[in-house]
C-alpha cells in the first residue's frame, strides 16, 4: 500500500508542476502561513475543466467550456480561521494569500513541516475514458438520442430540453503536518426535461443522472431508463389532482425521499451546528432518537457515486459514517477543527466547493439502511393518507429543522391501495420529530441516481442521497382538493 501512496503523492505534485507548483514552493508558502504563530496551516490546490451542452429543439442553442485553477490557503489559531486563496500561482501571489491568512494570528512564527507524509486514500472512480479524452462529437449523439426517443415515446411531448455537463480535474491537499493528498475527480450530468401538452393543460418535469464516472457510465439501459421516467412524470400530471389538506400519515417512496433526510435531518448531524449549539441534536449524543429499526448513514465510500470522494478537502481518509445506530444519535459529521473540539477523529467529513472557500462538515451520500417492512405492507397499513414519489425543491431551517417541501409527484392511499395521481403538495413538519414518527422502514433502500447539490454557508457541493420505503406516522399536508 505505501508504494501506491508514494504514487499519489508524486501524483499531485508532477500534475501541478504544469503549473509551476513543486516542494520548495509549496514549503515557502507554508512558512509564510504560519509567519505569525498560527497553530496549523494547509493549501488547497485546485484545477477543474467544465464543458457543458444544451440542446433545445433539436438544435444545440449553448455550449460552454471552462478553466479554473488557485489555491486556497488556511490557517488555524485556537477557534479562528484565516482564509485567503489566489487564482495566480505564482510565488509572490501565493505568499500574499498566506500572509493575508496568517492575520488571523499574532505571535512568533512556527516551523514548517519538513517531510512529507501521505493519509489514505480510495479509489472509487477508475475511469475507462478520461473526460479530457472525449470529443463534442461523441458527446452529441447522447443528447440527440435522448431527444428523439422523448418525442416518440409520447405524442403529447411538445418540448424537449437536454442537457450534458463534464467535469475533470483533481485537487492537492498539502498541510503543515506535511500531509499531502491528491485526487483527480471526474464528474459527469445528463438532464433530460419535458413539456406536454393536452387539451390545452401544459405540464412539465424531468429526469436527470449523475456520477463520478466517465462517457461509459451513459448505457442504453440508463438512457432508456431517463426517457421512460421524465415522459412518464410528465404526463401522469395530466391526471393528478392536488391531495385534501390535512394531517395525515405520509409514505416516501424509496430513492429521492432521501432529499428529506438529507435536508431535514442530516444538516442538523453537521458537527458545526451542533459545536455552535444551533442544532436540536447538540445534546443528543448516545441518547434514542428514533425507532431501534432506523440507522442513518453517511457514506463518502460508494464507487462512482456523484457524493464519493477518495479523500476529502482537509487530505482525510474518507469512510462510511453511521450516524444514527439502530435509533441511537451516534455520532456526527466532523472535519478538522470540530474533530479537535470534540476530542475525536475527523470523520472525512470536510468538503468545500473549491478553493475559494474554507472547508466546513458536509455530507456525501445519506440514507436510511433497511428496516424490517416490506413496501406492500407498508402501503397497506395506511387507511388514507399521501405516496410522495418526486421532490422538486424545499425549504429547510437547519439547526431546528423545520422544513416544507414540494411534492412533484405522488398519489393517494385509500384504503391500503395507491389510487389517483396527486401534484403541487407541499407537505410541512419538522425534521427531529419525523425522525420520531418514523415507524416501518421498509427492505428496499435505493441510492438515487440524480445530480444533486447541497447548499451550505454559500457553498455547493455534489452530494448522493438515498432511502427505502418509509412510513411517517403524521404529516402536515397542504392541498386544496376534497
């Protein structure tokens, strides 16, 4: 293993020496980072190629390529951070980013590192194909497949919008403990988006896929996987009607549910919130907050998954964290400075969105494990109340978790039967007392498959999310329908 490492480490430095970035240079800007007796410091190189194409009425109406490369310099002084970072990687620039840094503290300077030392690191997306590799040409045919197949799926489908986005690049982690980390992140998104048109009702949705993978990730079963789904989410509004508003029992089907969990749920196990004291589960450490058959993970670890990453943003070994063990809060979501502040090990956990911004506790991929229902039985088991199949957006309040969110797609149970199509539900609780009236948990956990992005402090970040079939005993539904 350590010869793989080595590999890496020499990895990261012969990628950016492209650049002009090697050892002696990396070493002069650390020293200038711990100039003014800052407790640790670290750089964050970043390189990353975008290309992105847009294909509207059959025609390509938007292309778009590019570049971004810098470095983010932090440094660490007790509970402040300094943070600066430069798209000029040149010696003077980068000394600047790490005197601005450096401010944070006032005291004598401290040594910098004088070896190098390699973490763990995974590889979770060997790709067949780089992206740099792939020409437009062979990107166009994905689209115009898509397209074609839309249209002739159905003949109410009256628009159909594609869109493909590429990424490649890596990131060099170097800090002043003189660990160095590297890792060449690959990321693709296909969206496939339809408007249909029936006695004059106008109705619109999508489907959209993402990884960590490569051109190979695009089969024929996956594509005609999108067009089934985005026509069929569609179309099926023409007969949803908007469910009675009430409360009610609510049952989040298996995959894009995890958008509940995620929002709801897991940004208040973000260690930040919870050593600022602004999370409901700031006290809850060791103690039951949910069923004994609920366990809640978060898993950096999923090959190809668009929330995988081989090492996270602070050069740490990425794992599978499980946060909520069998209704017990186990443990939370830790990068650096909250790890030191607990008394713990990082959990992997510190992510940012590049270089221009200092990592903070994010999540990768959360779900909900298995629980020891079945999905019919589930369904049966509710006499009336809502099926939540597709989310399409929501609003959270992290910390206390209240939430609202919108329901695209979904459809009455009557009786223990799906029945009529229902749209445009919002549905409005809060996230901790869910997590309490949680009470069948189904066997069918699926990853969902989407491009999904979780927005944090004015940070994005690429994030997989997941659930099976789930049973909340009573929900606030909104709608208008009798």
């Amino acid at each position: 293993m350590s010869d793989n490492l080595s590999t890496v480490a020499k990895a990261g430095f012969a990628y950016f020496a492209s650049f002009g970035v090697d050892a002696p240079l990396v070493l002069q800007t650390l020293e200038a980072a711990l100039s003014k007796g800052g407790d640790y410091a670290d750089l964050f190189f970043q390189h990353r190629i975008v290309h992105r194409l847009t294909l509207e009425d059959g025609e390509v109406n938007r292309a778009y390529a590019g570049v971004e490369v810098g470095v983010g310099v932090r440094v660490l002084k007790g509970d402040q951070t300094g943070y600066a970072y430069t798209e000029d990687l040149t010696p003077d620039a980068m000394r600047r980013a790490a005197q601005t840094a450096a401010a944070v503290a006032d005291g004598p300077s401290r040594a910098r590192p004088q070896s190098f030392s390699i973490g763990k690191h995974h590889a979770l997306y060997p790709l067949k194909t780089p992206w740099e590799s792939v020409r437009t040409e062979q990107k166009l045919p994905l689209l115009q497949r898509l397209n074609k197949d839309a249209f002739a799926k159905d003949p109410r489908i009256k628009k159909v919008n594609v869109s493909f986005v590429d990424e490649a690049g890596a990131v060099f982690f170097v800090d002043s403990d003189g660990k160095v980390a590297f890792d060449e992140q690959p990321m693709t998104l296909l969206s496939l988006s339809c408007v249909a048109e029936q006695d004059g009702q106008r109705e619109q949705n999508g489907y959209n896929t993402a990884a960590r993978d490569g051109i190979e990730f695009f089969t024929g079963d996956r594509m005609d996987r999108m067009v089934k789904e985005a026509v069929e989410r569609t179309t099926i509004l023409f007969e949803a009607t908007q469910p009675p508003a009430g409360e009610m029992p609510v049952v989040l089907a298996a995959g894009s549910s995890g958008i509940l969990l995620h929002e709801a749920i897991g940004h208040g196990m973000e260690a930040d919130f919870n050593r600022k004291g602004t999370s409901i589960y700031a006290d809850k450490i060791n103690k039951a907050i949910a069923q004994p058959f609920v366990s809640i993970v978060d898993d950096g670890t999923q090959k190809h998954a668009r929330g995988a990453v081989n090492v996270d943003d602070e050069g740490n070994e990425v794992q599978k964290t499980v946060l909520v063990d069998k209704g017990v809060l186990a443990t939370y979501l830790h990068d650096r400075i909250s790890a030191k502040h607990y008394k713990v090990a990082p959990t992997g956990s510190g992510r940012r969105e590049s270089f221009r911004h200092s990592p903070l506790p994010r999540m990768r991929s959360t779900y909900m494990e298995n629980g020891p229902h079945h999905k019919d039985e589930i369904v049966k088991s509710v006499k009336k109340g809502i099926y939540c199949h597709n989310f399409s957006n929501g609003q959270v309040q992290i910390g206390a978790g209240d939430f609202t969110f919108y329901v695209k797609n979904g459809y009455m149970i009557e009786d223990g039967k799906l029945t009529r199509p229902v749209k445009d539900v919002n549905i409005i609780g809060n996230g901790p007392k869910v997590l309490e009236q949680i009470d069948m948990v189904a066997d069918d956990l699926t990853i969902d498959e989407g491009g999904w992005t979780c927005g944090k402090d004015g940070q994005s970040v690429p994030v997989s999310q997941g659930m099976p079939t789930v049973r909340v005993k009573a929900l606030t539904v909104g709608g208008r329908g009798q």
